[in-house]
C-alpha cells in the first residue's frame, strides 16, 4: 500500500506543472545613459530592467528600450541587484553591499583613484609600479614657471570631474616645453580658475595600450582585456581628442602588462571590497611599463566592445561578479574592434547645433541587422530609432573575428548598412595593430 501510494506521488509530481523562477531584477543607476546597451541586453536575456539616468537633459535616452526610474533609491528593495554605472557612486555602493545587497560598483577608494590623478599615481607608486615624472597645479601662472625651469616634453592633464572634458588635455611634442607653454597661457585666458587642479605629467614614446580586468570582490577574474584606444576625432590621430572614437581588444589569459600593474592592487582592492572591472591605461616601450590613469567602472564604448568577445549572457557575468564567485570568464579567441558613430555637434556641446542637425535624427539599418550594433544616445519611437540627449553620439559598431583584419573588414561592413544623416566615424580603427603587435611583441610585452 505504502508502495502504491509513493507511484501516485510520483506521477502528480511529474504531471503537476513546475512553478516559474522568479526573473532577476537588475536596477541600472547611471549617471549619463550610457549603459543602456548593457539594461538592453540583460532585459533580452530574460531579466527584469529598470534604468535611471542621473543628468536630467539626457533623460530621454533609453525610452522605448528598457523601463526607466525617475528615482532610483524609491527602487532599492525592488532590485535583486543594483549597478551604478560610473564613479562618485562609491558610497552608496558601500553602503548597499554592507546592507546585504549585490551590488556593481566602485568604493570611495576607487573613485578616488580615477577622479584625483595624483592620489591614483601615489597609489601604484605605493604598491611598486613604476609611474612617470609628473607634478599637481593650480595655478597656470605657476605651471608655466615650472616648465620655463625645466624645459622639456609634457602631457597637460585636468583632475577631477573637470577631466571628463576631454578636449583640456593636451600632449606636448616641443622639446623645450614651448607648446605647453602657450597651450597654459591660453587655458589661462578662457577658463581661469574654473580648472582647478591639473597635472603636468612627463611624455614618452611608445604604444599607448591599456588591461582591463573584472574584480569580485576577493580576486580577478581571468582572462584579462588587452585593449587599444583611438582618442582622436580624425583617422590618423588628428584633431581635437574626443576620450573614444573606437577601439581594438583581445582577450588573454596572461599579460606581463597585468602583471605589472593592476595585479599589484588585487589585496587592496579586495579589502576595499571593489566589485566591477577596472582599466589601466599606460605607455610602454623598451625601457618599462608606465601607468597613466585608472578607470575604475565600466568605460564607454569600450565594455560593449568587450560584451561581444564574452560568450556567456552578460547578466549571469554581473550576477556572479557581485555574488563573489571565482570563475573563469568564457571569452571569443582573436579579436574585437568597434567605431563610434557620430553626429553635430560630437565632441562639443552645443544645443543649437545640435537641435539643428541631428535632434530625433533616424538610425536606419538595411537588411534588418542587428547584430554588432551597440545603443548609445538613443530612443526607440514607433520601431524607429531616434538620436536624443545634446550629444551627438549615436550608435557603436563591432566586428569580431580571428585576426584583426577580419574583425575591421565586419565591422566596417556593418557600417556601410548603417544609414544616420551627418554621421561620421573614425575609418582607421584597428590599422595601428601590426605595428603595436611588432613592437610589444619584441619588447616582450605580448
């Protein structure tokens, strides 16, 4: 009897319908918009969503994409897990993980390592890396002394968020220091002391290249990011540095640039309880290893680059990274590559022009593609979608293959069915490679 009754069981446990897993909810909380490719594709991975953008003006971004939140604290106890998309949110990351919330996010100590760039410098010097000759200012007057004194080749580096202008920096090539000089009297001139501090920081010749890791907590997950950034607005580096046009990655499970900088952090930052990815940005040639500045959140455009060379859904990668699980990251071999598509007036602000040409500007894609196309400053309208905030930046295309050449040939290839009116776009993404990969090569930094 016993017997038979265990066989019924057994039957209505196998017909009875088994109860659906409650979706993980991802709060997004962001200061510009510039996650939402990121909310976009975990809402398509079967998760829920909610964005916030923090700078009202660019409020739009998102719509029609993902669910918004106009407040983002009122949604704490609905999110399962909480990710704050850029620095000065360390705090409130703290605070949220001492809550028992997972949480992606900075520290004020990481935040503080990318804002103030002479804390972020004494701290690899304090932890054994070699760091370049630089010295903090406040007044270009006193600047422009210093340089007369010791005349030779500089790098004109703002601090703070001041630092998000990218078009301050400047990078010196007269050996005495003489372009410096009038680029300080300029600055002078039309800013005053709205700069603040900034940095003079010695230049040397080399590949700039920068390793990107994510961080659990407790470790670095591997393999690590090697990537190559093209700042400036025209092919072959000219013109004014805009922060990122596009770039060129590979994933790698040993990197002797790793090595030598981001791994000496790993036991600070995990008694600071940092979880995200962090970058570091250098300059290496046949003499060293030379860090220039951290970034400690995800960058733009960089990690949706990154997105397409992770094969595993990026809201498992998220969840696991803020549960502190030790895993492998299940990465493409070869290469990633992506160029920003972008409108009037990129990289400046200006609303009139920006109204003018570009305001609620369709993004039309031929052949229906999809694939290898990254949401930046957008809105979705009635299935179209439309180019919103005041800046100009419009989509971001990738290319993955098993040589760099075969991942610049996609993604170009997908450009050319990308239709947005005044748009333009860096046309050398990735053509600097051959000679960088020669030269780490023989510096054995590859």
């Amino acid at each position: 009897m016993i017997a038979a009754n265990a066989h019924v069981i057994n039957l209505i446990l196998i017909t009875m319908p088994h109860p659906r897993k409650r979706k993980t909810r991802f709060l997004f909380v962001s200061r510009w918009g510039e996650i939402l490719d990121i909310a976009h594709a975990v809402q398509q991975e079967g998760h829920d969503v909610k964005l916030f953008i923090e700078y009202r003006p660019w409020h739009e971004i998102g719509d029609g994409f993902v669910p918004k939140a106009r407040s983002w604290e009122k949604h704490i106890d609905w999110a399962d897990i909480i990710v704050f998309d850029y620095t000065g949110y360390g705090a409130h990351a703290t605070r949220l993980r001492a809550a028992g919330k997972l949480v992606i996010g900075g520290t004020e100590y990481t935040d503080r390592l990318e804002l103030d760039r002479s804390f972020g410098q004494n701290e690899l010097k304090k932890h054994k890396v070699g760091i370049l000759g630089y010295k903090e200012f406040s007044s270009f007057q006193t600047a422009i002394d210093y340089v007369v004194s010791h005349p030779q080749r500089y790098v004109i580096k703002p601090s703070g968020e001041v630092q998000d202008y990218k078009q301050l920096l400047f990078v010196g090539h007269d050996d005495d220091g003489s372009d410096i000089i009038r680029m300080l009297k300029a600055y002078e001139k039309t800013w005053g002391d709205e700069i603040g501090h900034f940095q003079l920081q010695r230049k040397v010749s080399g590949v700039e290249v920068a390793v990107s890791a994510f961080f659990n907590g407790h470790c670095f997950i591997r393999p690590v990011n090697i990537n190559f950034e093209h700042k400036k607005l025209f092919p072959k580096e000219l013109g004014v540095a805009t922060g990122e046009m596009g770039t060129s990655m590979f994933w790698t499970d040993d990197s002797p640039i790793f090595d030598a900088t981001l791994v000496k952090l790993e036991k600070t930052l995990a008694r600071d309880g940092f979880i995200g990815i962090i970058d570091i940005n250098c300059i290496v040639n046949a003499s060293g290893i030379y860090p220039l500045e951290f970034t400690t959140r995800f960058g733009f455009p960089t990690v949706f680059i990154q997105r397409d060379g992770i094969t595993e859904p990026f809201g498992e990668l998220l969840l696991k990274l803020a549960r502190g699980e030790d895993f492998k990251l299940h990465t493409r071999r070869g290469f990633q590559i992506g160029a920003l598509m972008v409108v009037p007036p990129f990289p400046y602000e200006d609303e009139k022009t920006f109204n003018t040409f570009s305001r609620d500007s369709v993004v039309v894609v031929k052949k229906s593609l999809r694939e290898g196309l990254h949401l930046m400053h957008l809105k979705l309208v009635e299935g179209e979608w439309l180019i919103t905030g005041d800046a100009g930046v419009a989509l971001l295309v990738t290319g993955t293959g098993t040589s760099m050449k075969d991942a610049q040939r996609q993604m170009y290839n997908r450009i050319h069915h990308v239709l947005i009116n005044n748009a333009y776009y860096r046309t050398d993404i990735g053509d600097r490679w051959a000679e960088d990969h020669d030269l780490l090569w023989s510096w054995n930094l590859l």
